[in-house]
C-alpha cells in the first residue's frame, strides 16, 4: 500500500503514512496491490489548516490616545481554512509597571469579533498594551499586540474631529522658557502648557524634474 507515493505501515485492515502537507488543498491518493498483483486505488481532497486565525484590533487603534479611563475595545477575526472558536477568546491590558489585567469578560464575542467597554478605570498617564489571542476549531492560535495611552484627566480632553483620513498626534506641549531648553524635562517645572493647541500644516512634497 503506498499514499501519494509513500510505503505504508500495515496493520491488518489498516495502513498509516506520513505525508509532507503545507497550509492549502492536499490530493491524498492511495493504492493497494494485493498477492495476485491486483491493484485498486482511491483519493481524497482535504485542507491543511496549521494556521491560526488573522486577528486585528479596531478600537483603541494602536498608538491612539483614547478620551476615557474604561475605554472601548473592539476586535475582529477570521479564519480561511475553517472557523473561529470565540470561547477560546483572551484579551488583557498590561500597563508600564507589567501588572496585568483580564478584559476578556467585559466583552461580547462570537465567530466574526469581539467588541465592548473596559468595566474598570484604568490609570491616568498611563501606557497599556492590549493582546488578544484567539483559536480557531482546530486549535490553532493567534494573537496581536497593541498600545493605547490614557492621558491625565482624560474625560476633560475635547477629542479632535476626525476626517476620512485624518490620524492622531498625542502628547505634551512644554514652556520652552520654563523648562530651559532641557532635553530631560524637570517634571517639578516641565508640567506642560494646558489647553495647547498643535496644528499639522500638509506640505507639498512633490519633486521637481530636472
């Protein structure tokens, strides 16, 4: 008995091959010849899956300020090959300290994402990182990882208004004359101007042609 060209252990009425696979269609073909020299074959198509599921964060976007200390978190999944198992969904917030903390139950999932609001207030001027991990039914695993801030009094920050492809500029402006000019701010005389408002002009970058 050969399977795709490879000799078989045989048992009995049974046989077992190993088999070079990669992710995709895989042609399984077998044949038997028995002691009169009569031969018989059969095949199948199957998938290999050894993949987890691609999963992405939407919300709090990586790199983002976000305007609230429950902030809102919304993920998305999908697997080729198969189906997601959303109970095997795992998602926690980890802060500069390296405490961490599991969100997972203060979201809905089901086999397309996974959305809802952090029911504990995390810390102002704070940096967390987010990562979800997430199987797919055959057991396959994925995960992403991404970072958010929550700044100080976050629920006092007026959120600019986003166009279609606007982004996000986050941090502090300082006194240049308070703080001296200091590459390592004073944080006793560095406290930052508030209410500083940061325009981004587009410039033309186009290259001239000589």
């Amino acid at each position: 008995v050969t399977v795709n060209g490879v000799a078989t252990t045989v048992n009995g009425g049974t046989f077992s091959a190993s088999l070079p696979a990669a992710d995709g269609s895989l042609l399984i073909q077998a044949g038997a010849t028995d002691a009169l020299g009569l031969t018989t074959a059969a095949s199948v198509l199957v998938t290999v899956d050894a993949r987890g599921p691609s999963i992405s964060v939407q919300n709090p976007k990586n790199g983002q300020s976000v305007y609230t200390k429950r902030p809102a978190i919304e993920i998305s999944y999908t697997d080729l090959a198969g189906s997601v198992n959303p109970g095997s969904l795992g998602v926690t917030l980890t802060d500069e300290a390296g405490g961490v903390t599991d969100v997972t139950g203060f979201l809905s999932a089901d086999s397309a994402g996974a959305s809802g609001t952090v029911g504990v207030d995390l810390q102002e001027d704070e940096s967390y990182t987010l990562t979800a991990t997430v199987q797919d039914s055959s057991g396959n695993s994925s995960s992403v990882t991404t970072a958010f801030y929550v700044p100080p009094s976050p629920e006092s920050i007026t959120p600019p208004v986003q166009s279609a492809d606007s982004g996000f500029v986050s941090g502090t402006v300082y006194d240049s004359i308070t703080c001296g000019g200091e590459q390592a701010f004073d944080p006793i005389d560095c406290t930052g101007i508030p209410g500083a408002t940061v325009t981004l002009e587009k410039i033309n970058t186009d290259a001239l042609a000589l």
